[in-house]
C-alpha cells in the first residue's frame, strides 16, 4: 500500500465536509447520528475526518439520516435535505 492509498482525497475531504455540515445543521450528536444510522460512533468521526472509507453501506446509512444521497446530492425524498424534525 502506498502513502498515497492513506491520505484523504479531495473528494473525501469534501464529502467529510457535507457530512459535518449535515450534521450540525440537523443538531445530532456523534452517538445519536451513529444509533440513527446503526454505525460505529468512530465511523462518524472518520467520516468528518475525510478518512478513507471502508465500509460503504455505513456511510450510505450516514448519508441517508442526513438526507444527503451518497454521491453528495440533497436527497429528493426530503425536500431542502431536512430531517424529519423539521417537516
């Protein structure tokens, strides 16, 4: 595995990013965001951090409470990408 293999890609970076933004937008904690999305509170963290991504399905699950779809769009189910709260 080389250096590069280790260090985040701008697309991870933006991606973690949307993610933390997300994420304070809709006031959920790290462990309320992990219970949501059935994750490891570390995945949440790493995925803020723009750690590379290991387990894809934990991230989709992530992007899905958020109301982002995982190729970094606002999701069309939720209009304005609110959570349920907020309807």
């Amino acid at each position: 595995m080389s250096d590069r293999d280790d260090k985040p890609t701008s697309l991870d970076t933006a991606l973690a990013a949307q993610i933390h933004a997300a994420r304070i937008r809709g006031a959920y904690s790290i462990e309320t965001l992990s219970a949501l999305a059935r994750v490891d509170p570390k995945a949440i963290t790493d995925l803020e951090n723009g750690a590379p991504i290991v387990d894809t399905g934990g991230r989709d699950r992530v992007m899905d409470v958020l109301g982002l779809r995982s190729d970094g769009h606002r999701s069309p189910s939720r209009p304005g990408g609110l959570h349920p709260a907020g309807l």
